[in-house]
C-alpha cells in the first residue's frame, strides 16, 4: 500500500469535488470537474484505492500540479 497525490493538469477552478475522505475509487473514475480557459474538464483518478484526503472545494481557484486528493492504493 502506497499513498499516491491525483494532481490537476492546470491551472482552473474547481466546479465539483465528486469524492470524499473514506470512498472508495477505481483507476480511471471520474472524481471531480474543473473549469480552465472556459471549458469542464473532468479529474480522473489514476490509482485505484481509498481516497484518505480530499485537498481542494467547490470554488476553489488551483494551480497546475496542486493535489486534488490523496488515494490510498491497494
């Protein structure tokens, strides 16, 4: 087990935060949408596992590579 940071691609704001601390994730699920240059651009997750830490809300404005959520892979 291994604790792995699903990161954001760029810089955006975040329209929905779709996991919580304690969910289960599969590799590839969709966990959340950003906004960036006026498109929705969905947040998959790359690791299957349990998601320990949830870093970002609804409305936050994010950098490029800031955390979106720690996974807790299997």
């Amino acid at each position: 087990m291994g604790k792995e940071s699903v990161l954001l691609p760029m810089v955006g704001k975040i329209v929905s935060v779709d996991v919580a601390t304690g969910d289960v994730v599969e590799e590839d699920q969709q966990i959340g949408t950003f906004e960036s240059m006026k498109m929705e651009m969905p947040v998959f997750s790359p690791y299957a596992g349990t998601v320990v830490e949830v870093t970002v809300s609804k409305g936050d404005v994010a950098e490029a590579d800031q955390v979106f959520c720690v996974v807790e892979t299997d």
